[in-house]
C-alpha cells in the first residue's frame, strides 16, 4: 500500500504542482492518496462525493486520480430528509 500511496502522491505532485502548490498540498495532506493507494491494493472501489472534472483542470480529484491509476470508483449523493 505504502508504494501505491508514493507512486499516487509522486503523480499528483508532478501533474499538479507548478499551476496550482497549494491544491496538491491540500490533497496530499488529506486521506485521498491513502483512499486510493489502500483501494489500488486490494483491489476495492472509492466512493466520492466529487465529480470527474476536465483533463485541463488544475484541481487534483478523487475521480480523475482514480481513473489515471485505473482503480474503480463511484459517485455517492447524499439524500438529506427534511
């Protein structure tokens, strides 16, 4: 899991690094590299909130990481009753 999570982090860093510091910093200082690297591991799916964005984007997502490292995942919408 820990090579995963270093070849993740290493991706994220080199995509997103020079337009945009502190978004790579926000999303390597949260769970997402260890979500993904542990799901890459065993083999498991990632369950976000978040949306696939354009390839252009300079924000690193949950579901664009995934896709680059082929692991699957799925959008979860949270219903609030009132």
């Amino acid at each position: 899991m820990q090579a995963a999570y270093r070849e993740i982090s290493d991706y994220v860093d080199d995509k997103y690094k020079d337009a945009s510091p502190a978004k790579v910093g926000d999303f390597l200082a949260k769970a997402d590299c260890w979500i993904i690297a542990h799901a890459l591991a065993k083999g498991g799916t990632v369950v976000t909130r978040e949306s696939k964005v354009d390839k252009t984007s300079q924000t690193p997502k949950l579901p664009n990481v995934c896709e680059k490292f082929e692991v699957p995942f799925i959008k979860h919408s949270i219903c609030s009753s009132s």
